[in-house]
C-alpha cells in the first residue's frame, strides 16, 4: 500500500500546470511566443521544485527569470515555495534513543554538526516521492519532516526515515500511535511521549547528530552498537539482534 503524494507537492505541481493553461487561454497576438514562454516558465519552475523537494536550494537567478515583471502572485507562490521545507526549531529534553541522556548533554545547547565532517551518513538529496510512497500508516506525509530534520543536523533523510520505519513497523506500533514516537526514544520515566510526529523526527535527528555523529559515530552498524546494544537489559526479546540489519535493510529500499 502507498501513500498519496505530499500535498505541498500537489500543490505546486497543479500551481505550474495552471499557470501553463492560463497562458494558453489568454494569450493574444503572438499566441506562439507566449506558449512557448509559459511552457519555459513552467519548465523551469519544475526545475526549482523538483530541486526543493530533495533537499536543494533555490538558485536566485532562476527565481528572477520566473517572475521578470515583478508579478505579486508569482512572488507569493515562490516564496511559499521557498519557504517550504526551512526547518523548524525544536527544543526538546535530553533523551538518547533507549537509554537516558547524562544530565550534562541535556543542560547544554545541541551540538551542531562538525564542520567538515562529512560521512556516508551525512545529508544528501533523495527521491523524495519514492520516500513518501513508502511511508505508511502513522508515518504517512511525513516526508517532509524527514527532510527538514536532514538539512537542520545534515543527516540522511533516508537514514532517518529507515530507522523510523523499522523502529514503528512503519508506522503501526504503539509508540507511534499512541505517543508520536518513531524512533524508540526513552526519557526518565520510559518510553518518551511527543505532541506531533514531527517533534520526535526532529529529536531523533538531534540525538543521532549530538550523541553519535559528533562523537565519531559514523555507520549504521557503529549506531546499532550504542543505539540498539545486544543483550540490553530492556530488550529481553533480543530485537536488538536485528536493528542493524534491518535498518540497512530499510535504507537499501529507499536508495
């Protein structure tokens, strides 16, 4: 089963293909140039939001082109686009996936990334409809928060997204359902509660760039060795014998 496609995708796309048909409709005179203007226009705006969807960002010039006569709706549906997938800032506790974050880390200010450190994990562009198709249930049209989780602490957006579906069984467990938890996130008093899915993503994001990346952590299997440790004693079933695999698993799907 698939999800449908984010609406901000929608959105744009339907934008283009109307600003394409208006031109169309209304055009005068030189009815050839216009055409063949509004389909430049609409090329390029492909081109911009095709790049924004994966992570990219806007090439001031281009956006100049698309919109030469200064036109106020043009204006406002670039910078909507824009604007689309700047992360947020979240704030949360400290919390380390399973076990509890030392006091100290989470008293002080997250750690951004080191500067050029760049690994296999570090953030890159991703086919995003392929993402959103193979999110399912809770985590459903939450592409988006994956990608904006990525840039903020420049890790994977597929890495994310893998560890999220097998922590949630994409998307059906209770952690996800009834506490917005996609990522097995504990805190002082068990298994940590989130008001969106979207705060979880972000500190997931924090934890894995704070307490792994920054501390030389850089595979999937380095991870699972301190994110998942076999034989931990809140893992009596052993699912921990299973989380690099199935991440890697997860992650060869979305790449």
């Amino acid at each position: 089963m698939t999800s449908p496609i984010s609406s901000n995708w929608f959105y744009y796309t339907t934008m283009a293909s109307l600003a394409q048909a208006s031109s169309a409709a209304n055009g005068t005179g030189n009815s050839a140039n216009q055409l063949n203007g509004a389909g430049n226009d609409t090329s390029m705006f492909m081109t911009l939001l095709s790049s924004m969807m994966q992570g990219g960002e806007m090439d001031p010039s281009m956006m100049a082109a698309m919109n030469p006569a200064g036109n106020s709706d043009n204006s406002q549906m670039m910078a909507q686009l824009n604007n689309a997938y700047k992360p947020i800032s979240v704030s949360m506790p400290g919390v380390t996936a399973h076990v509890i974050t030392p006091p100290a880390a989470a008293e002080g200010a997250v750690q951004p990334a080191v500067p050029n450190l760049k690994t296999d994990l570090s953030f890159k562009p991703i086919q995003f409809i392929k993402l959103e198709n193979t999110l399912d249930g809770k985590l459903s049209g939450t592409s988006a928060h994956f990608i904006n989780a990525g840039k903020k602490y420049d890790l994977d957006p597929n890495f994310l997204s893998a560890i999220a579906i097998h922590e949630t069984g994409n998307g059906s467990s209770r952690a996800v359902n009834e506490k917005n938890n996609v990522a097995g996130m504990m805190g002082r008093n068990g298994l940590r509660s989130y008001d969106s899915l979207e705060e979880s993503i972000f500190d997931m994001a924090r934890n894995l760039r704070q307490n792994y990346l920054n501390q030389g952590i850089t595979t999937v299997s380095a991870v699972g060795a301190k994110y998942a440790p076999v034989g931990a004693g809140n893992d009596p079933t052993g699912l921990n014998n299973h989380w690099v695999t199935g991440v890697n698993r997860q992650l060869n799907k979305l790449t």
